[in-house]
C-alpha cells in the first residue's frame, strides 16, 4: 500500500471532507441591519484596542474541538494539528512544491537500489524537557506508528518498512520494495522514546494527556486552561528562539463565536476561515485599515467533477466525446469568481507542483468551438431553431450531477448548470445528504458526474485515484477509469527516484489523464486569515496543509503599536 492509498482510506478522507462543508452559513439580511452591524464592530474594536497591545503574548483563535495532542494520529482536528505543528518537528520538511528540505535530519542518502534510506541527525537538538534528541527516539516513533496500523498516520506503510539505528545521530530504513513517495512518510512528527518507550499507539491513546506534550518545536506546551492553550517559546530551539515569548491558541466551537473574540478584541486572529464566512469581516476590512484579510490557496486540495466511465447505466459519462465537450465548455474562471482567492486547477497536480506539467492548460482550458464542434461530429444537434438542448436521435443530452446537499456546492452546481446550457448540455441535479453519500453514492458508485474535493499530499503519486486496481470500493478510484497507459506511468512513477526522470514521467501521466477527461479539475479551494496588523510575518499565499501557515512562526514579531502593515 502507498502513501496516497492510506491518505485517501474511506472512510476517513470522505468524512474530513463532509465536515469542511457541512457548516450552515450566517448570511446578514438588510443594508441597514449591515451598516448598523459593522458600526458596533468598529467601535468594539477600538474599545478593545488596548487588549490587543500586548507585546509579548500572540492571541491566535482557532475553530475546532482540542481533545489531546496526538500528532501521529489519523483525522486529528484542526487546533489539534495546530498544537502539533508549534510543538514538534519532523526529519524532513516540504516547501509544498515536492522538494524536500531537512529538518531534525541534517542530510540524507538513497542506496543504488533504492530501497535504504539513511538519515544523518542534527546534534546537539534538545527535547523540550532537556533531553537530547536522538536517533533512538526516530525508531520510538515510527514503531509507535506500526503497533497503531491504520489509526496513525501513515501507519500501514510503516509497516512495511524496517527502521535501525545506527548510532547516537544515525538510522536508517530499509523498504521491501523502491516506492519514490517514501519521503512524505517522513513528514510526520517525531515523538521522544523517553515518554513513549514500550507503549503500544493503543495504550498511548488510552493515557491521552497524561503524557507530557514534548516535542522539539518553535513552542513548549506551559499549560491548558480547559480550551486555551499556553505556549511558551522553546529557547533552546534549534532554528533560534522564536521572537513572540507567548502563544495563546484560543479553540473555539464555533466561527461565530470565534468572530466575536476577533471583533472584541480578544484575540489577535482567527483561522482558517471558509469563504461563505468571511463577508461579515470583509466589510469591517474596508473601513479599518488594521484587520487584514489573507486568502490561502489549499494547493492539495482539488474540487473536481469525476464522470463514472464503467457503469453500463451511465452512458453518457462513458462517451469519451461528450466528456470531452463538457470539459471544453466550462469556464473556469467565471466559477472561481464565486470564491475569491481560489485558484483554477486544470489537472490532477497544482501549478506550484515541480512536476506540474502546463500543457494540461490547453487540453483542459475553455473553448466553446471544441465544444461544439465535438458534439456536432458525434451527432448531437439541436432539434429544432430555439431548442434549449441537444438530441441524438431520441436521446436528450443531459447528465445528472450528484452532490452533498451544501450552499456552496449548489452555488457551484447552479453555475455549471448555466454554463453547459450555452452549449445545449442539460445538467440535472441530483441532492444527497451526508449518510447517502457515504453509505450508498460512494461504496455503490451510485452517480453519472460527482462533484467531490481530493486532499493529496505533496507528492505526484495518485496510484490509489487513478490505477485500475483501486476501483473496488474502499479504494478511491470512483470513476472506475481503466487506462494500460496510465496505470504503467502510475507504476513507473513509484519505482524511480531520479527526479527529472520522475518528472517527465508525471508530466506524462497528467497529459494522458486529461485528455481522456474523465475528471475535469476546476479549482483548489481557498481559506481565510483575519488577523490584526499587529503581527509582522511573511503570509503564504499558497500551503499544502493549513498549518502550514505556521511556517516560520519562530521569526513572527508582534508590533510595539498599531500601524498600516501590508501583506507581503
């Protein structure tokens, strides 16, 4: 099994995505309800201001539930991960492109075969108790991974691979066979043997917080005050001390109430924030020039429309010129309007990927003409002058879209159904809730198009999407596409390690996948930011993960005072 393959397990995949879009959104009703609103909140914040001068205390608010900090554990909330990226470190980092940098590791090597992996440890690393970071606690943690098989990240790979130490600062891991997405195993946090020496993933889980939160990061755990978080800057951290002595992470249940913290001037900022829930603050933006609003493009993440190609009942999704006209006809750009800071996607691999390959640009982009010339040609016309949509013969062309029954993927639906209209496609909708979706649409592939969002990780390898052998459900290749072609690049890609020949294998793959259009990707969602210009940090602009926000948060300052800061 690879590292992609566990990524997207169902159910745990599915279920992270059902919950990001299952909130009911909180639309203001009225203009002068609006007006009346953002004026209290702009004296609110001015009130407060005081609150929000503290120099050496960041005050960061999260929406969530925090149960424990278990950073190895599979579906952990978001201030869960939060708490783990500011706590520990892994052996290596990734910049989100697929290039890999050192972390706790300070170099590495590949064996001729491809099959070892040996890693050189930084010295002189302490444990947030004083303990000295070895490669003792590398072995801890990944045999903590395997005893937890599928309850930990990436744990079933782990399995597969044998872990030694070979001195204070060495170890290595031996695979049973090459697999080139072995790397991103190694993202995960590193754990120390001395709290977690001879336990079992379940008995750790049974022990929850009993066992002291050390890591080796920016930040120590101080105290936890029910759902506030005291952290204290780690001054023996590796990468220098962090500048801001203090961070609260304030967890609250809710947005709104979130909003409300932000607003009274509780908290200097409140993230990640989904688009439906950022108007309110996007007018309070416009008339102070201390809150600043940043959208983060989730590179990884993908919303795409997948046809079901297999199924006999579905025949429109099985006619490769109809899935190409669909393709051809949808306006990316004018879909990404409804979502400001999103960024069009046009292939299985974001831009910001090393492996991206730009002709999936022209293969996928708009072009009314291909459209129409596609159907024209495999005998689609229009029956009669003023006919809203296209017949062969006694065939209507109409496709029924499934979706989870959200605001935001109606909004979505309701903009495609417009934009295939103009070529004479008739999109049906077809509502489901949650328990339909996970229960019937997906184990059953009840669907003739699905709109659905992937999390991929920061690798290119998509075996468990796209190969043949990964259609029989749990596995994620729901549109049950069946390519020879693919399915060796996809193979060919696991077994080489050489990068620009990996590369042109990818650019390969993401070519044949997209001319045979049996996904067409529309964009990589964003999320949002709200932060007083307090804070001094270089913001991303574009992350793998949310957290990956966090990045650097060891080099963040707080302003002495108020000031017009812009986002760099």
């Amino acid at each position: 099994m690879g590292i992609r393959d566990f990524l997207w397990d169902y159910p745990i995949g599915v279920s992270s995505f059902v919950r990001r879009f299952s909130l009911l959104f909180v639309i203001l009703a009225g203009a002068v309800i609006a007006l009346l609103f953002i004026t209290t909140l702009m004296e609110s914040i001015g009130g407060h201001q005081a609150k929000l001068l503290f120099r050496n205390t960041l005050r960061y608010g999260v929406v969530g539930q925090f149960v424990a900090i278990n950073p190895i554990e599979v579906g952990a909330s978001e201030p869960e991960q939060v708490l783990a990226k500011l706590l520990y470190n892994s052996l290596i980092a990734n910049d989100g492109s697929g290039r890999f940098y050192p972390e706790l590791a300070e170099t590495w090597g590949i064996s001729p075969d491809g099959k070892e992996y040996t890693f050189y440890l930084r010295k002189g690393v302490k444990w947030h108790d004083g303990y000295e970071f070895t490669a003792k606690d590398v072995a801890t943690t990944f045999e903590l991974m395997k005893s937890g098989d599928t309850e930990t990240t990436f744990g079933s790979l782990a399995k597969e691979v044998e872990v030694s130490v070979q001195g204070l600062y060495k170890v290595a891991f031996t695979l049973k066979q090459v697999n080139a997405t072995f790397l991103e195993l190694l993202l995960t946090p590193i754990l120390p043997d001395h709290l977690y020496a001879n336990l079992s993933y379940s008995r750790v889980v049974e022990l929850g917080d009993s066992i002291s939160s050390v890591g080796t990061g920016p930040y120590r755990l101080d105290r936890q005050d029910g759902q506030v978080l005291i952290l204290k800057a780690n001054q023996q951290y590796f990468k220098g001390t962090a500048k801001i002595p203090e961070i609260v992470i304030e967890v609250f249940p809710t947005y709104s109430l979130a909003e409300k913290a932000f607003l009274g001037g509780e908290v200097h900022a409140i993230s990640p924030i989904e688009v439906r829930d950022i108007s309110r603050l996007e007018r309070v933006a416009k008339t102070s020039s201390r809150v600043v609003i940043q959208p983060i493009v989730e590179a990884n993440n993908t919303r795409m429309l997948l046809f079901n190609v297999q199924k006999a009942s579905t025949y429109l999704g099985k006619n490769l010129v109809i899935r190409q006209a669909v393709m051809k006809s949808i306006d990316r750009e004018q879909l990404v309007s409804l979502f400001p800071g999103s960024e069009l996607a046009f292939g299985p691999l974001s831009k910001t990927s090393l492996m991206y390959s730009p002709t999936v640009e022209t293969i996928t982009g708009l072009s009314m003409n291909d459209a129409n010339s596609l159907l024209e040609k495999d005998g689609w016309h229009y029956p009669y002058s003023g006919a809203s949509y296209r017949t062969k013969g006694d065939i209507e062309l109409k496709i029924t879209l499934t979706y989870l029954d959200t605001e935001t993927n109606s909004e979505i639906a309701q903009n495609l159904r417009k934009q295939l209209l103009a070529e004479g496609i008739n999109l049906l909708f077809n509502k489901v809730s949650e328990d339909v979706l996970l229960q019937q649409v997906l184990p059953q592939k009840e669907f003739e198009l699905l709109l659905f969002e992937i999390h991929t990780g920061v690798d290119p390898d998509q075996y468990g999407l796209w190969h043949s052998s990964q259609t029989n459900f749990p596995a994620l290749n729901l549109s049950e596409y069946n390519s020879s072609e693919v399915d060796t690049l996809l193979e060919r890609g696991r077994l080489q390690t050489n990068l620009d020949k990996r590369t042109e294998i990818y650019k390969q793959f993401q070519e044949r996948l997209t001319t045979d259009a049996v996904a067409i990707f529309l964009y990589h969602p964003a999320f949002y930011e709200v932060y007083f210009d307090i804070i001094d940090r270089k913001v991303p602009l574009t992350v793998s993960s949310s957290t990956d926000r966090f990045t650097g948060v060891n080099t963040w300052t707080l302003m002495p005072g108020w000031r017009n800061w812009q986002t760099r």
